[in-house]
C-alpha cells in the first residue's frame, strides 16, 4: 500500500493540492480550462459543462464542481466554507489518493483546489483518465452482461472496503470491454466508513440506488434491464 504524497500551493484565497508521483506539471492556472486553450476538450454528457479532456501527462480530466437542482440554478459553482476540512475538492483527492494507494481501481487523482470569495468558495479537481473506458449503462447488448457481472464484484470490493458512493449511478461505473477491467469515478461526498462487517443497511441503499437509476435511464431500444441487473446482483454476491 503506497502512502499517500502531495504538495501544497498558497498564493492568496487560492489554494492546492497537487500529487507528488504524477509526471507533469501543475499550477493554480492549470485548473482554468482557458489555459490549456486546445489541449482542453469539453467532456460531452459530463454534466452542466463541468469537465475537460486535457492533454497532459498520460491523459488528464478536469473537473468544476457545480450544483445541481434548484441551489444550482441559484448559485451554479458556489459552495459555504465551512472550514478547509468541508472542501468537496480536497476531500475527494484525499480519499482517492487513500483508495488508490489501496489497491482499489479509482483514477489517480492529480491535483484539486479551492478559491475562496467571502463566505464562499468554488473548487475543482483533476484527474487521471481512464482510457478505452465507457459507462456501464452503455454496455446493453447480451454479450454485455459479463461486465454487469464483474461490476458487481468490483462495488462488492468497495463496500467491503467500507466505501460509501454518495452519487452510485450506472454512468459513474466505468468499463474497459476489451480487459473487463471496472473503475468507479465520481467520489465527491463519498466516504470511508469503519463500520462493522454486519452493517449492511447503506449497502444495500447503495445498491438500490444503482437499481434505480439503471431502470430509470435504460435505452428503450435495449429489452429489458432486468438480466442486466440480475448479472450484477450476481457478481456482487
């Protein structure tokens, strides 16, 4: 198990954590998608416009935390400070050096930072790409139903590391088809838990919650979700 390694920058109300293993350099600009000009190419379906593909080091992702719902309509990327220990940004980088350095298959996380304004303050995170990944929801053809499997064992890995996804949705389950190789992504308000191995409420939310959401946004064109599930339910078990 790697322990976790980064730097920091201070330069006024902005502030980073910048991980210490990774090739390439990183600056508090690198976190304005306008620096990278062309090497920065907007993620379709990302999400309120809120990712770039950036071509640096082995293949990078930048990510703006934004609201959703009726406060992002208000706010849109502001967020209370409360404390650099409630920065959704450093958080998620914390936990994924932690997860990463754990052997579970999460992206590196390269850098994330903060500015503050007033009470508020907005933030933003890269992270290493997964290449020749696609989101399990897209994986909907028979043969698919092997990776919905080997989905299932890979989320059991995670709760049995006592990982809570606060956001564990079909699209934040990435799958490379050629390797079977699964990745979970999207670890803002997630959290380790030290829970005993009995505690199995969460889990099954969790699980649930993914249920949900694949019923929720199955293709029409794709037959019923139902052996697709099943496949996972199996793989987890």
């Amino acid at each position: 198990m790697s322990q976790p390694s980064y730097r920091r920058i201070d330069r006024g109300h902005h502030h980073a954590l910048v991980n210490t293993d990774i090739t390439g350099e990183v600056h508090l600009d690198s976190f304005n998608p306008e620096t990278w000009g062309e090497l920065a190419t907007p993620v379709s379906g990302s999400g309120r416009g809120s990712a770039w593909f950036l071509e640096a080091g082995s293949g990078w992702v930048l990510r703006h935390y934004r609201r959703g719902g009726l406060p992002g309509k208000l706010l849109k990327d502001a967020y209370l400070y409360l404390g650099e220990a409630s920065v959704r940004s450093f958080n998620e980088f914390r936990l994924l050096q932690a997860l990463h350095g754990q052997g579970l298959p999460v992206p590196r996380p390269i850098a994330a930072c903060y500015a503050r304004h007033g009470l508020n303050y907005r933030a933003a995170i890269i992270l290493e790409r997964l290449p020749h990944t696609r989101s399990l929801l897209s994986l909907n053809s028979q043969t698919d139903r092997p990776l919905w499997e080997a989905a299932g064992a890979c989320i059991r890995r995670f709760h049995e590391a006592g990982v809570y996804h606060a956001d564990l949705n079909a699209t934040n389950v990435l799958v490379n088809p050629d390797s079977g190789q699964v990745y979970l992504i999207d670890f803002d308000r997630a959290q380790q838990r030290s829970a005993p191995a009995g505690d199995t409420g969460w889990k099954r939310a969790n699980l649930k919650r993914l249920q949900r959401g694949v019923e929720k946004h199955w293709p029409g064109n794709a037959g019923s979700p139902t052996p697709f599930i099943k496949a996972l339910k199996q793989g987890y078990r």
